[in-house]
C-alpha cells in the first residue's frame, strides 16, 4: 500500500516539476520584457546581458509618452477594438443562429461555402480589398479596420456559434412560440444568454486579433494621427522610420509591457468562460 502511495506521489511530482520547467521556458521572454523595462542604460548595455536589473528605474515608463503620442494611438486601438468586438459577437452570432435553428433552402451548401473560405490565404484578398476601401474613400481611416467585422464576424466564429446553438434543445424554441415569441425574441432573450460562455470566447478572439492587429493598420493607415498601437510599436522600434533618436530597448520593452497588459486582463478575467466555452463547443468533456 505504501508502495503505490510513494509511487502516486512520485508520479505527481514528476507531473508539476515537468509542467513548471515548461512554464519557465514560455514565461522567459515575458520576465525578460518587463525586466528590461525597469533597466537604465547602464544595465541595458552590459555584456554578458542581465536578466534582471541591478537598480530598478522607472525612466522608461516615464519618457515614453513625450517620444510618440501612445495614448492617441492607445485611443485609435480601443476603437477598432470596441466596434470589431461588438461586430464580430454580433453578427457571427446571427449567422450562425440562422445556420443551426432555421431551415431554409441551400443551408448546408451555403454553410459549406462559408467554411471554405477558412482555407482562402488572407494575403490573397489584400489587393481586392485595398481596391475595394480605396474606392469607398476608407483609406487613411479606421473604416476598414471595423466595418469588415460586422459582415459576418468570421467564418471560424460562425461555426463555433453554430455548434453551439445546434446543442440547445429544440423544445426552447417550440416553447417560446406557444408562449408568442418571434423568432427574434427566440434568438435574443432564449439563445444568446445560453450561449454566453460561447460567445465570450467569439469576442475574446476577435479582442485579440484587434488588438495584435499589425497588417490591417499598416496597409490602410498612412497619417500618424490615426495610428494604432501595432504602428506606434513599429515606430519606436530599430526597424521603424522616423524613430526618435532617444528611443532605447527600455522605451520599447516598457511600452510593449503596457501594451501586452490588456490582454492578460482579459485572460484572466474571462478564463473560466473561455475554458467552458471551448468545452462545450467542441464537445470535449473532463
């Protein structure tokens, strides 16, 4: 009996000494972000380089904001943000409401459609869609960055939602119109609250591709006043054009730690939605 005990706690340890090892090595070039952030020119510079800094200076988080306009850039982010989040949640979730909860001719071939164009390379439509914004006028605005999000939200978001609303009992539906209920009260007030958990990981990854967003906001936007973060990182860094000459590996580190900081935000603070999300999504049970 002590055997298997010793053996068990053996194997546990094994387990959570291998799993933290793993976490060291992907959390390195995080630690080695915000470490650098805190360094002065004299720890920066040194050979062999250190990990962490001998005297911790806040130098860095205090100049950034008189090298570029961050907090502009920070305003032009959260709204490409907002609008793609909101687009993207809402118009997937209707798509693939009309896909799993109503029949009409042509469903499965055009829900086939739609998850073919999964397979359509992103840099293929670059010219098209360049043509297409140049046309309407959207060049050097925040147009194109938001409004392609709420035409659809994304083949990927659309048939996460569709698995999930093809798991709800059909006697909701049949109940809510005994009771009168549209089709549109059916899928606001029935489903969308259902599928919470679902939809929380439909807007987090639209959050994220916003956020990360570096192509988009490149291609489109030439003045600086409306640059996003992803353009004011490039612009500080020793591949920018027109970076400032006092802008050091702290300034960079240092706004890159600001900008990553969102992201783990909202990690944490959607990670059990997010986990049951793609639990029940997917179909894949503990």
């Amino acid at each position: 009996m002590k055997s298997i005990r010793s053996r068990i706690t053996l194997s546990f340890v094994l387990q959570y000494a291998c799993m933290s090892l793993g976490a060291l090595v992907f959390m390195f070039p995080l630690v080695w972000m915000v470490s650098r952030s805190f360094m002065g020119l004299a720890d920066l510079y040194t050979h062999p380089p250190l990990i962490f800094p001998t005297q911790v200076s806040f130098q860095a988080y205090s100049e950034i904001w008189s090298i570029k306009p961050f907090l502009l850039y920070f305003k032009n982010t959260m709204i490409v943000v907002l609008f793609t989040v909101i687009g993207a949640a809402l118009t997937s979730a209707i798509c693939a409401f009309g896909f799993a909860r109503l029949n009409f001719p042509g469903r499965n071939m055009i829900f086939g459609m739609v998850l073919a164009t999964m397979m359509l390379p992103a840099a293929v439509t670059i010219i098209p869609l360049y043509v297409l914004f140049s046309n309407l006028g959207w060049i050097n605005t925040l147009y194109p960055l938001t409004v392609p999000a709420f035409f659809g939200g994304g083949a990927f978001n659309i048939f996460l939602l569709r698995q999930f609303f093809a798991s709800l009992p059909r006697d909701f539906d049949e109940a809510a119109r005994v009771d009168g209920s549209s089709t549109w009260t059916i899928f606001w007030r029935i489903c969308m609250p259902l599928c919470a958990p679902a939809l929380t990981v439909v807007m987090v990854l639209a959050f994220k591709g916003a956020w990360d967003d570096f192509m988009g906001p490149l291609i489109y936007l030439n003045s600086e006043d409306k640059f996003t973060l992803a353009l004011g990182l490039l612009s500080i860094s020793p591949a920018g054009v027109g970076v400032a000459p006092y802008a050091n590996t702290a300034h960079v580190m240092a706004i890159c730690s600001l900008t990553i900081l969102p992201v783990i935000t909202i990690f944490m603070v959607a990670q059990k939605k997010l986990i049951s999300g793609a639990v029940v999504s997917t179909g894949i049970k503990g």
